[in-house]
C-alpha cells in the first residue's frame, strides 16, 4: 500500500451524528497510552497528523482519516486509565458502541495491546465485545522495540491466551519507531480494498 494522501476529514464528539461514508472503513481500538496515534502516523506516513500526547486519554473524539480518498482510518477514542470521570469514560463507551454497532463501512478493527503486558480487563472486554459485534478483532502487539527479539513469542502467547484468541487470530507484533509491522498491516489493509 503506497499511501499519496492522508488528511483528518471528520471529528465526531459524543453528541456528533456519525458520518455516512462511501469508503470503506478500519477501525483502531486500545487503552489510553498504547500507541494508536503513532501507529496511525506511521501507517499514513505522517509524523503527527494524529495528535499523539504524553497524557493518556487526549483522544476523546472518533476521528475520521480519509488515506488515499480510497479508506478511512477511524481512531476510535482510548480507554483505560485516563484521569477523567465515570461519567466520560461511560460517554466514551457508548459513543465506541454506537460507532461498532451502526457503521455500514467497517470492515475491520485493529485492536491494539501493549505487547509488554497482559492484556488488562478492560482489553478483555473490547476484545469479546468486538467479537460480539461479528468482527473478529486484529490484534496488533505495539511498543515491539521496548522487548527483546527473545521475548517476542513468549508476549504473544501471553497476549493470545489472556484474551482467549484463537489460532486463527490474526496478531501483528509492531513498532512505531523502526516501522517493524507496518508491511503486514498495509497487506491486511490492502485485502479491504
């Protein structure tokens, strides 16, 4: 996938009516703080169109991407441990809910786990409630360069059984800072298309 063009085309905060696109969609689900900016930058080869921050919890919006005028990347907003309220993080879940369940053009959602952990239980959760929703998550293992090439299989049979993944499930072990990863999604991608 060669990527000539990326631009941020729609924002849509909690209230928002959601877009009705005529492209296909993928969609990128994690906790706060585990990379989904800078993988979004690195797949459309831009250093900070998706604004990355060192406060977990920034993006509180479904951002739409329109790459290529051919797909939109859709960043969905993080969970997890973000210094806001009950109330938003439950405003936050409806609004990633009503995204997964009403979108005409989603055809996958990438589902992002810090491959140096356990997957948490709310990464548990978005993981059996997209696939509760018919799609069968990608699970893509971010911060690859912050392990040892030795522990990479061990992290990701932590990660594969801890979510209860089936062999089938697609993981992709990925780093933002050497790019290791990228190939495989673009092809991933590239099968949407």
């Amino acid at each position: 996938m060669v990527i000539k063009s990326a631009a941020l085309e729609t924002v849509c905060g909690v209230t928002s009516t959601l877009p009705e696109n005529d492209k296909w969609e993928v969609a990128f689900a994690g906790k706060s703080n585990v990379g989904k900016s800078s993988l979004i930058n690195a797949l459309m080869n831009r250093k900070s169109l998706a604004r990355t921050s060192a406060q977990p919890g920034k993006t509180q919006t479904i951002n739409y991407y329109n790459v290529n005028d051919e797909i939109y990347f859709v960043d969905l907003p993080g969970y997890g441990f973000a210094k806001v309220s009950q109330e938003e993080k439950a405003k936050w879940g409806k609004m990633i809910e009503r995204y997964l369940q009403t979108s005409k053009k989603l055809r996958a959602v990438f589902l992002l786990i810090d491959i140096r952990h356990a997957p948490g239980e709310n990464d548990r959760l978005m993981y059996d409630w997209i696939m509760a929703q018919n799609f069968k998550p990608i699970i893509i293992a971010t911060k690859l360069d912050k392990i040892k090439r030795s522990q990479i299989q061990k992290q990701l049979k932590l990660i594969r059984e801890t979510l209860g993944a089936d062999k089938e499930t697609v993981m992709i072990p990925f780093s933002s800072e050497t790019k290791q990863g990228r190939e495989e999604i673009y092809t991933l991608l590239e099968g949407y298309l």
